[in-house]
C-alpha cells in the first residue's frame, strides 16, 4: 500500500442499464444525472471513499462498477 | 458500544458481507468472522438464475470481494447458539465467543420430494453450474414452480432453445405482479414457446431412479415429462440453528423494526421476519431488503445511533424474462388500477404507477424501461404520499 498506487472506480458504460442501486449505497461519491447515468465525484479514489465504492460496486445488479488498482511508474 | 471486539457473522451471503461493510464503514475496527457453509466466498444470487444459467456471463462473475478485513470461515456451518454465553456452535465442534451476533444464514430451496437426493434445484453456485450442465444436451425441460425463479429459468431455458413447461398450484406470477403484469409476462412466456400447466390440486415429482423425469398431479396425471425436472417451489429460511429458548423463531427469526432480535444480536437478509403491516412476521426474501436491512443491523449492533428502518418503506425489486426487463418499487403486488406515465403497455416499454389505498401502499413498475431505483422508488411514495395528504 506504498503512495504509489491509484485505486479507481471506473463504470463499464456498456454495461450499466441505470439501476441507480450505486447512489443509494455511496451517495457521498455517486449521483445520478437526470439520464440515470452514474457521476462520479472523484474517480480516483481517497482512503475515505474506498469502502463506500466497495459498497457501490457490490450494490449494483449488473457489476458495471469495478476498483482498478494500478502503480504508478 | 466499545466493548464490542468481536463479531460473529453467521452466513457469507449478501447480507453478511453487506453487514460486514456496514460495520466497517460505521468504523467498527475489531475482528469480524464470518461463517459460511458454501465453500465459495460469497457472491451474488440474482445473475444465477439469469445470464449464469444461459452461459451469457460465466459463473465467476458473481464474487463480491471487498472481504479483505473479515476471517472468513467457508465450508463451515453454524449449527447451535448460545446467546447467554454469547457464544457459536460450529459444524467441526468449534466455538466462536462474540460481543456481537449477526444472524445472516439465509435461506435454502424447499423441496418437493425431500427423500430424493436427485431432486434439482437453483439456489446455489453449484446449483447453477450443475443445472447449467443438465441444461445442455436436454431438449425439454419441465419446472415444479412459476414464482420468480421458476419464470425466469423457464425463461434461460427457452433461450437456450429447450422445450420449455411450466406447472404450478395458481397462475404463475399473480400473487406477486398482479393480474395486469402476470397476463404481460405469460404472454411473452407462449411467445418463447412456454407451456403454462396450473394444477391446483397439487404437484408432485417422478423419478426413474434418482433422477427427475416427470410432473404428477396428485390423481396421478403426468402433467409434464421432461429430460430435465426442476423444483422451484420458494425457500425455507435456514432456522434450524438457532433453536434457543431467546430466538424468537415464525418463518424466520423475528427482528423489530432495528434488525434486533435479542441483545447483542441482530439478523439480516431472507433468515429475518420483519413485523410488517398487519402486524405478522413476514419474510421479504430479496435482494435489495438484504441490502437495506444489513445496514439497520449493522448501526443497530454496534450502537452507532438509533438506525430504525422505515419497514414499511418501498422496496426495489427487479426480473428479467421473455425479453422483459420489469423493474418494480413499493407495494407487491400492485393493488387498484395502474396508470400509465410514459411510454405504451402494448408496446412493453412503459412506466406504470399504481395509487395507493387506504390500506396499501402504491407501486411503480418499469417495463423495459431503464429507470432507476431511487426515482422508482420516489414515485411510488409519491402516490403513497398524496394520499397521505388528501386524507
């Protein structure tokens, strides 16, 4: 867990059908457009955010959000 | 409460793990076991009985992760507790002591023919991937059950191009969708070439040997025969652990309206009754009631603050069969006449709204239309609401 390494939340927009069940379990880091289309305050994410995106990413029914793990270089 | 050091998840299902998340999140940072009798970590339901079944999304797609800061325990069951002791009995002798208890065990398929080990069912993992093998070289499939999951494997089946016979006790899916949406459904099911049988006497499963061959009504009429029979005749909530003079047991363990169900334990997800309006326990054995309810008991166990669900609040419910993707919030099944905000019933693409009454709440139901949980479920508060205020 050095300082090197950017978690992020990333949406597969192909396959998010606009359940919304996201904004319900992180209100805090997702709100929904007018189109029911996911908005992500801060896509890269802060310790703070790392469960609540934990949560969205169990809440929704088509597993359209995933964390991304990468180090950076 | 800062006592509370250990807590004792029983059941790695979705209302566990939710329930584990909750606790963290509410910054609960001693140690959480989680019990499991699956040797799977736990993944989610609702995809089994959809594209898993079809082969449209592989069966390693429903994990859940997200279970890094939990010693989780598979391939063990909970079998006895001690709530004076504070203490779990499990199935290789072991004890677990816990400050606090979450009771997430779930529920298992009922069975129509318990005596038969060959009798097939959807509720597990391997469940799944076992039927999905069954699946594969049949030609026609046979089902004991159209509620839900009995519908919506009816309806993989028919995708995967099987010959396809429903058979239940009423017409199927009525008693949960009510006449206007069951008819919609039923229609598309005879569109995919779907047989629906009702034989209210009674139905009850052939075998040749272990395996399943046939439907039978109780004056012995083979209603269906098939290369594939499955049971899908609802769930019976997994109970028999918690045989304790302080558990409240009716259907499932019975929680108030905090998820409490005696000090220092709370239970979540399809093992939990919920006092309802009319007042008796009643299971609501779905996804997005885990959900919520693993967070009321998560706050409830660890004393954060008075978290007090609304148990009369609408709940989101979705299903996919037929081509038909209903989408549904708030009082099951809808009641009086619907409306139609947008869209056109015939062409099944539409928003419906069904008031509420004097003595049920009202409903909002998306058919193929992409609308999201929270604005469904606003609209059938909504309806819920001008009454409230015309009264």
């Amino acid at each position: 867990m050095g300082e090197h390494e950017e978690v992020r939340l990333l949406v597969d927009r192909g396959r998010c059908e606009g359940y919304g069940m996201c904004e319900q379990a992180a209100p805090e880091l997702i709100q929904l457009s007018d189109d029911d289309e996911p908005v992500i305050a801060e896509e890269l994410l802060s310790a703070e955010h790392r469960g609540p995106a934990e949560g969205a990413v169990r809440a929704c029914p088509v597993a359209a959000l995933r964390i991304s793990t990468a180090n950076r270089s | 409460m800062t006592q509370t050091r250990h807590i004792v998840v029983a059941g790695a299902s979705q209302a566990g793990l939710a329930c584990a998340a909750a606790l963290r999140g509410s910054g609960f940072d001693g140690a959480i076991t989680m019990v499991g009798e699956e040797v799977h970590p736990p993944y989610t339901r609702p995809p089994l009985s959809k594209g898993v079944l079809t082969g449209a999304e592989s069966h390693d797609s429903v994990f859940l992760g997200g279970q890094e800061d939990v010693d989780l325990l598979p391939g063990t069951a909970a079998v006895g507790v001690d709530v004076v002791q504070r203490c779990v009995t499990l199935d290789n002798g072991d004890r677990l002591y816990y400050d606090g208890l979450v009771i997430a065990t779930g529920a298992r398929a009922r069975r129509l023919a318990p005596d038969h080990p060959g009798e097939i069912t959807l509720r597990t993992l391997d469940d799944a991937v076992r039927l999905r093998e069954a699946l594969m070289p049949a030609r026609e499939v046979a089902i004991a059950g159209g509620g839900f999951l009995g519908m919506e494997i009816a309806s993989a089946a028919a995708a995967l191009g099987k010959s396809v016979t429903v058979v239940d006790l009423v017409a199927p899916l009525v008693d949960r969708l009510g006449p206007v949406l069951a008819d919609m459904c039923l229609a598309a099911a005879a569109e995919h070439g779907v047989k629906v049988r009702v034989s209210a006497g009674g139905v009850r499963v052939g075998f040749d040997g272990d395996t399943p061959t046939r439907l039978i009504s109780t004056d012995g009429a083979v209603l269906a025969e098939a290369d594939v029979v499955i049971t899908a005749a609802g769930d019976v909530p997994n109970t028999e652990w918690l045989r304790h003079p302080g558990l409240p047991l009716h259907g499932g363990v019975i929680v108030d309206s905090c998820c409490r169900v005696a000090p220092h334990v709370v239970a979540a997800g399809d093992v939990a009754a919920a006092q309802g309006r009319g007042g008796r326990p009643r299971r609501l054995p779905h996804w997005s009631n885990a959900m919520s309810q693993a967070k009321i008991a998560a706050t409830s166990l660890i004393g954060a603050q008075a978290a007090g669900g609304d148990p009369t609040a609408p709940q989101f419910f979705w299903t996919e069969m037929f081509g038909l993707t209903l989408r549904l919030a708030g009082q099951l099944p809808p009641v009086s006449v619907p409306t139609v905000l947008q869209g056109s019933f015939a062409d099944r693409r539409a928003v419906l709204v069904w008031p509420a009454t004097a003595t049920h709440l009202g409903t909002a139901a998306a058919i193929n239309t992409p609308l999201s949980a929270p604005k469904l479920i606003r609209l059938a508060n909504n309806t819920t609401q001008q009454l409230r205020t015309v009264r």
